[in-house]
C-alpha cells in the first residue's frame, strides 16, 4: 500500500518496466535476443533456456506482490506480454536457421511468462512458476539438438536439412519428447504448464474469452514452429551434402545424453504431477500471492474446457507446421520491407544519430 500510493508510483514502475523488460527481451526490446545467437550452442542453451533472460520475470514476479496496483501493473504486464508472446511466435514461423527459430520462441515464451504475471491470480502464478521450468527443459534439449545437427550436418539452415532420423534415431527421440513438451501433450510436464495458463485466462472475469483466444494462437503458433525445429531435419528426404557429412562422424554419447535427459525428466515429473503440483506450483503460488494452489495437476479428471483447449492446441498446431514454407520469397519480401519500421531498425538509428551527435560535438 505504501508503494502503490506514493507519487512516484509511476516512475518507480517505468523504470522496472525498462529493465526488466530490456533484460528479458520484451516488445519493443526485444530485438537483441535474436543476434545474441552466435554462441555456441551450450552456451545459447545456458543463457536463452534457463537462466540470464529470465532474470527480468524473475524480478516482475518478485516485485509483483508489492507492486501490484490499481491496474497500471496488471495492464502494463498483459499489454506488453500478449504483444510479445503474438509477435515472437509469429516471426519464429518464418526463419530458416534452427536457432533464429528457438530465439523467436524464447522471445514469445518470455511475453507469456510476464503475460501470466500479468494476469495476477494465484493460479496464474503457479502457471508462471511451472512453465519456467518446462520452457527450460524443452528449450535447452532444442537448443543441443540444433547442436548436434549443425555439428554433424554443417548447417542449421531448414532448408538443406532432412531424413535425418536414419543417422540420428536417439537424438530424433529426444526432439520428439522437447517437441511434445512444447505442445502441452500428456503426460508430459508441458501438458500441465497449458493447463495452468488456460484456467487462469478462463477465470479472468470480463476479458477471459479474448485472453485465452491470444494464449491459444500464441500456443499454435509455438507448436508449429517447435514441430519446424523437431520433425522437419528429421524427416523427409535427405540432402545429399548433409547426408555425406552426417555419415562421417558419429555423435558422441555425452551430446546425445543431455539432448534426451531433459525430455525424460519432463516425461517423468508430467507422469507424476504431484511433485511439481507441490514444491512448483503450490509453491510459487503461495509466496507471490500469499494462496497456494493445490490440487490442480492431474493426469486426466474428465473432458471439459480447459482439457479441451490444451488437446486442441496440438491439431491446428500440426496443420500449420504442414502449412508453413520457412524462407517463401513472399513473407521474406514482406519481412524485409517490414523490417524499416522494427525497433530495432529504429534503436540503430537512434543509436547513430547519438553518436553522430556526439561525435559533430567534440570537434
């Protein structure tokens, strides 16, 4: 109450809003994530799946129960984090490098975290709770999958890559478990996070049928593009450069063991929900809400809305994965014209004309 009554209410939640969002690449700054990406991969998968950008939720979270107003903190949160989570997921569609399409999913899951801080319910912090850790363990085995494939293959480009499963079966086993994780399908632990999201955006009274309609696009498009990331090397026809450099080396064990442990043990905890339902769920919620929430992940408990909306979110997910041509000159062409009016278009400009400020200043 002291917080949210003092006059400087506004600017304090300004500027958390910029570091924060800055820090975890929400729109419009969120353009640095992407070309982050030149790490290697262990490294991209350290710093995008489970740690460094989530630093800013992490810190919305914290400060959420303090911070929490009339509306400026919730609205700010939904408004920014649905932006984010609709435009990340979009712009991962059409990339054709496996880890520019992980960099734009990271992006749409950071805005659905802060979109799920956003909604403010203990529920809806229990789902944010949950899906940190489900986005890490599916995010980091696509990220040294996409290792492995750009260390056998020589490329990460969609386009060159295919029928790899031959060469590859454990590692095709693995990006099927990340790929299943990120479309919310039983018993995995992704199923439970979508759960979680879809009650909490039913429940929000007065706008609960246009909140669950972007959590559900948002899904879909996810789904399309972890199906992209996951199924398409491994599928169809080979490419003659990729084949021959698939078949001259082998994948070491230790690069096969970490791209498959984080899929069984999202398998395992999706199996038996009771463990995250407890030290996740009921957790999280009780410490940024002050109400645990329990009881509420199960295996199956009958066919209503929700269980409806996580099952459904799969099926168009699939058709659009068919649907899609990553790298079509007609959305390239688009993009590329679209691309004049993008922040980050417009930070570099600002960045010029400051140092082109300066620079004119100091002579």
């Amino acid at each position: 109450e002291l917080l949210t009554g003092n006059e400087y209410y506004g600017a304090l939640l300004l500027l958390i809003f910029a570091g924060a969002f800055t820090k975890s690449a929400q729109f419009p700054f969120h353009f640095w994530l992407p070309d982050a990406m030149k790490a290697p991969t262990p490294v991209s998968t350290y710093l995008h799946s489970a740690t460094m950008v989530k630093a800013g939720v992490y810190l919305l979270a914290r400060f959420s129960p303090a911070l929490e107003g009339p509306g400026l903190w919730h609205n700010s949160l939904l408004i920014f984090g649905g932006i984010t989570m609709l435009y990340g997921a979009f712009h991962a569609l059409w990339r054709t490098d496996l880890k520019a399409i992980l960099a734009y999913t990271t992006i749409s899951a950071l805005g659905l975290m802060v979109f799920s801080i956003g909604l403010g319910s203990p529920v809806a912090f229990g789902a944010f709770g949950l899906f940190v850790v489900v986005h890490a363990l599916y995010k980091s085995s696509m990220f040294l999958i996409a290792g492995i494939i750009d260390h056998n293959t020589g490329t990460r480009d969609l386009r060159l890559l295919g029928g790899l499963k031959k060469s590859m079966p454990i590692v095709f086993f693995a990006a099927i478990l990340a790929a299943l994780s990120n479309a919310g399908m039983l018993p995995l632990l992704g199923y439970h996070s979508k759960h979680l999201i879809y009650e909490s955006t039913l429940s929000f009274a007065g706008f609960e049928v246009l909140l669950t309609a972007a959590v559900l696009i948002t899904n879909v498009m996810l789904v399309a593009a972890g199906f992209l990331v996951c199924f398409r090397p491994f599928l169809g026809k080979g490419n003659q450069n990729t084949d021959r450099n698939t078949g001259g080396k082998g994948i070491a064990t230790w690069l096969w063991i970490t791209a498959l442990a984080p899929g069984i043990l999202a398998l395992l905890a999706g199996a038996f929900p009771g463990l995250a339902d407890r030290f996740i769920v009921g957790q999280i919620s009780s410490l940024l809400s002050g109400t645990a929430v329990e009881n509420h992940l199960h295996l199956f408990t009958g066919i209503d809305l929700i269980f409806v909306l996580s099952i459904a979110t799969i099926f168009p997910g699939l058709v659009l994965y068919f649907l899609v041509k990553p790298g079509s000159n007609k959305i390239d062409d688009l993009l590329k014209k679209a691309e004049f009016f993008s922040p980050g278009k417009l930070m570099l400009g600002l960045a010029r004309s400051t140092a082109g400020f300066f620079g004119l200043a100091t002579h």
